[in-house]
C-alpha cells in the first residue's frame, strides 16, 4: 500500500526565514508526486507536478525537488500570505487515485 | 477557465437520512474523482470515474456510492447518513494524457450529520 509521511507537523516561521518541508514516501512505481497548498475552509490548490527523481520545480518563494524517497518543498524568504498547510501526495503508476500525507502547516508571522 | 465547482457548500443532516453531492469538473476534463477529508484521517479517495465507468475505488462501505453522466459532470451518494460521515467532500478534476495527470480541486462540500 502507499505511504506518504510529511514532517514536521507543523512549522512556525518568522518572515524572511527561510525553511524546509519533507515528504517521504513508498509506492510501487511512482506515476507522480504532487505538492497543493491548503487555506482552512478550502479545497487544496495544486502547486507543483514531479515526475522522476532529479526534477525540480520553482513557482514563486516555492521551490520542490524530488529524490527516489523524498520530495522536499523549500519555501525562501517567506511572506505571512504562505501560511497554510502544504499537502504532498503520490500517484502509483497503473492508478487513478492520489495518497495523501498529513501535511504540515506553516505560520509566518510578520 | 472556469475551475471545479461544488454543490451544495455546506449540508446540514440527521443521521440515517442520505445525501447528494455535485460535482462540475474543468471545461475538457474527463476524469473526476471524490476525497473525504476529516480532521482524524486526512484526505481518502472515495472513488474515481472517467467517460462515466468507475475505475476506482477506495476502502469505504456501500453506503458511498457515485456516478458519472456524459457531459462529465459527477455527483456522489452517502445513504444511511452515520456521525461519522461528517466531513469535507472534495470533488477533483484532470485530463489524463499519456502517464501525466495533474488532479485539480474544488472547493468542497462541508457535510454536518446531526
């Protein structure tokens, strides 16, 4: 069966302090590794798609590379709108559905 | 383009009672799938349709059921409504091409079981 494990639980930044989240994960022939981003109350919003290990994607303060175990999403100088909670789920190759981490949720303060 | 659009927004019921879920996916995709979300489990796949077959399904009972018409559109089926069926239904869309596929979200049905 799928794993996914995302750590830490959650992350307390101060602004401008840049950090790092993990996502670690077992699957049998992986399809892709996707990372969303999740305001409360909403549904998540997609970030970032990676294929093969070695591949790694930027979009803002956000950056996401990938290894044949983990995939970790660095977020830099980070500003109080990136607080939220990040979620990171794998797709098996052969499958429709998506695995689900936990997620970790990040505070910036000001 | 228009995202995945969710109805009703949030639900209130009994338990015992059932309840329907809406789901519209992006404009051209053909692929939708259904998450519950709770606060103790995290986000579980329900089940997946693509040209009106289910090709999916997680592990919830027979209660949870779904379907898919021709232009797309997707709706799911709880019956016998249990406390625990409280929780964040979210409907996700994609266009499957080739080994790529990128689910895209909506913004959920909040369901309350009183």
């Amino acid at each position: 069966e799928d794993q996914v494990t995302q750590s830490p639980e959650a992350l307390r930044l101060q602004e401008g302090e840049s950090s790092s989240l993990n996502c670690s994960y077992t699957v049998s022939g992986l399809r892709g590794l996707f990372w969303y981003r999740q305001d409360p109350g909403k549904g998540p919003e997609f970030l970032f798609t990676l294929y093969s290990a070695g591949e790694e994607k930027e979009k803002e303060r956000l950056k996401a590379t990938l290894t044949k175990k983990e995939s970790f999403l660095h977020i830099t100088a980070p500003k109080p709108e990136d607080s939220a909670t990040y979620l990171c789920a794998v797709q098996a190759a052969n499958d429709y559905k998506l695995s689900f981490g936990a997620g970790t949720t990040v505070t910036v303060r000001a | 383009k228009a995202g995945v659009t969710q109805t009703p927004r949030y639900l209130i019921k009994t338990r015992g009672q059932q309840v329907t879920l809406s789901c519209s996916p992006i404009s051209g995709h053909r692929s939708v799938s259904w998450y519950q979300q709770t606060p103790g489990q995290g986000l579980q796949f329900l089940f997946e349709y693509f040209s009106e077959t289910q090709r999916n399904k997680g592990n919830f009972p027979g209660r949870f059921s779904g379907r898919q018409f021709s232009n797309s559109r997707s709706e799911m089926n709880v019956s016998t409504l249990e406390l625990g069926d409280s929780a964040l239904y979210l409907c996700a869309s994609s266009n499957p091409q080739g080994s790529q596929e990128t689910q895209y979200f909506g913004p959920g049905t909040r369901l309350l079981v009183l």
